[in-house]
C-alpha cells in the first residue's frame, strides 16, 4: 500500500515537473529549462531518486513538435549528467524516444557518445514491455536490440517480442524466434511458449514442444512475482 502512494507521489511530481519545463521552453526560456532541470538531477529533489525520474514526456512532446533547438540544449544537458555526474536517467530516456520516434541513427549516435546508455536494464526492458502492448510496434522494439544486441536481460526482451509478434499475428517471425532463442542456448520463459503455442494453434499449425498448461493470467502473475522479488534482492 504504502509503495502504491510513494509511487503515485513521484508521478505526480515528475508530472509538475515536465510540464515546468515544457512551459519554460514553449516561453522561448530554454536556459531556465536546463538550469531548472540541472539543477533538479544534481542537488534537488531527483538526486536521490535519478533513477526512476523520467523526463520521456519532454523529450516525446520535443520531438514530435519538431523543437529541435531545444531537443539539442536537453540533449547536451542529459549527456554532461552522464558524463560528469553518472546520472543516466536523462540520456536513457532521450535515447528510447528516438528509438520510439524512428531516429535510429540519433539514437545510434547518442549510444556511441554514452555507452552507458547500454547497461540501463531496468529502463530499456521496461521499455520493450511497454511497446510490446500495442500492435504494430515490433520495429521499434527490434530497433532497439539492434542498437543494443547484448542488452543485459535478453530473456525477458525476447519474451516481450514475443507478445509483440503474436500480438501482430506474425506466425513466420514468431517461430524464427523461437529458433533464435534456441540457437542461443536460452530456455524460454512459460509465457514466452504459451504466446507462441496459442499462435501456432490458432494458425493451424503443430506446435513442436509441450504447450505450458495454465493459463496466461497464472503465468503473468508468476513472472510479475519472479521480478518483484528479483528487484527487492537488487535493492
């Protein structure tokens, strides 16, 4: 319960706080935004939290009103928060939302100059989660394991893809990627076969290993405790 209100609060103050710097910019005071925000990473309210502090919906609302300008001032601030404070929020969420707009190559080239970028696991998997709810949307999340080949769960990226593709209907790319994982000496998660299984039947085709018998609902909850308790072990 207590985690459920902490949360709420952080949302709703990372909220006040995008829209604070949305209103800087759009006010044509793209200093204050930076020195606002700067100073919010390194010694205000988000330097014990840099973590989970999203600034996405800026970064989203920058690049879809085409505010370059702007979208390069946060873009030098987030990277010098890598660089100089290793706090990486910032430049990880600067670097999916172009992976979610199309930029590649500007997501490419932000991970050659912050290749930490690549070790943020928690924010890049929750990403692909997220993406993979929606049809349509499987490049994005192959994009992304392009960039990042070697991202540090691979399980769970793979099993995401795979609601994406079975979310799409794509019976084809769904068993090249049950081949892949195989190729790579990983065993799927129960989810992962009960998506591909589902789809192969649905397809009227066999499905060539024994189909996890509980259903989607038992696995998703199981997966969610799995998490849950590997994210209290990190902390």
């Amino acid at each position: 319960m207590m985690g459920r209100i902490s949360s709420s609060v952080r949302m709703s103050s990372m909220l006040f706080i995008n829209n604070t710097i949305l209103a800087h910019i759009k006010n044509n005071n793209l200093d204050d935004a930076t020195e606002y925000l700067e100073s919010l990473f390194t010694s205000g309210e988000l330097r014990s939290q840099p973590s989970t502090a999203s600034i996405a919906f800026v970064f989203r609302k920058l690049i879809e009103e085409g505010m370059e300008p702007a979208l390069e001032r946060l873009s030098a601030m987030a990277e010098r928060l890598a660089n100089q404070f290793g706090v990486y929020r910032p430049v990880t969420d600067l670097f999916l939302q172009y992976v979610n707009a199309g930029r590649v190559d500007d997501a490419r080239f932000l991970l050659e100059r912050c290749s930490a970028i690549s070790e943020q696991k928690k924010n890049l998997v929750t990403f692909i989660a997220q993406t993979s709810r929606r049809p349509g949307q499987v490049h994005k999340i192959t994009s992304l394991l392009e960039l990042i080949p070697d991202i540090a769960d691979m399980k769970s990226a793979y099993s995401f893809l795979m609601r994406s593709y079975a979310l799409d209907g794509d019976v084809a790319s769904a068993k090249a990627l049950y081949e892949k994982v195989k190729a790579e000496g990983l065993h799927p998660d129960e989810m992962f076969l009960k998506r591909l299984a589902v789809l192969l039947k649905n397809s009227g085709e066999p499905v060539p290993f024994t189909e996890p018998p509980e259903s989607f609902k038992f696995y998703a909850d199981k997966l969610r405790k799995e998490q849950e308790e590997h994210s209290s072990d990190e902390d």
